[in-house]
C-alpha cells in the first residue's frame, strides 16, 4: 500500500478501535455465550451461523446512538463480538474468525472500499 493509504487505514482503524471500545462495555455476556453456543455447534452451516451473527448484530445496533452510521456501527459489533467470543473460547479462533471476515465480506464489502477509499 502507498503510505498515504496506510496512514488513512490506520486512522480507520483507531476510529473503529474508539467506537469498538464503547461497545465492549455494553454487549452482556449472554449475548457472547449464546453466540459461543452457536460457533460450538458443529451441525450448524457457515451460513446459518452468519445469519445468526447477522440477527444479533441488527439487535445491539438498536441501542446505538442514533447519530452513528449503522454500517460503521454493525461492522464494529461484528468486530467487538469476534473479540469476545474468541476471548471466551479461544479454540475457536479459526471458525470465528473465518465466519467474521465471510460476513463482513458478504454485509460490509462496499462499506469498507468507500472508507477506504473517502
């Protein structure tokens, strides 16, 4: 990458990290458990775990500020809770992890090329 564009990803990043801070405080944990759960269970497809990740990161954003952009809001809710899910149990780093970046590819690509890109 040219370093104009490492300098504004990094500025992203640090925005995001911000935000992804303030949600940390508010998701409870049965909302991790409960998505523990679901990364457990080896019968449940990819995509029914995305869609359920999708649901419970449409729920929390309705207790975001409403002044925040929704897409920055879910991507960061999507980020907090890859966190803690993989904090909780971290042998489930790779299934976690590879279900995050396949529904931010699937719900945020176009997102993240504009911020890129702005």
């Amino acid at each position: 990458l040219a370093p104009t564009n490492e300098d504004v990803i990094r500025i992203i990043a640090a925005q995001l990290a911000e935000i992804g801070d303030q949600f940390d405080k508010e998701i409870q944990g049965r909302v991790v458990n409960d998505l523990v759960l679901h990364f457990r269970n080896e019968n449940l497809s990819k995509e029914e775990i995305i869609l359920h990740m999708s649901r419970v990161v449409r729920e929390l954003t309705r207790s975001i500020p409403s002044d925040m952009e929704q897409e920055k809001a879910m991507l960061v809710l999507a980020m907090v809770l890859t966190k803690k899910i993989v904090n909780t149990v971290p042998s489930l780093l790779h299934r976690v992890y590879n279900t995050t970046v396949n529904y931010m590819n699937q719900q945020f690509h176009n997102y993240i090329v504009e911020m890129v890109s702005a």
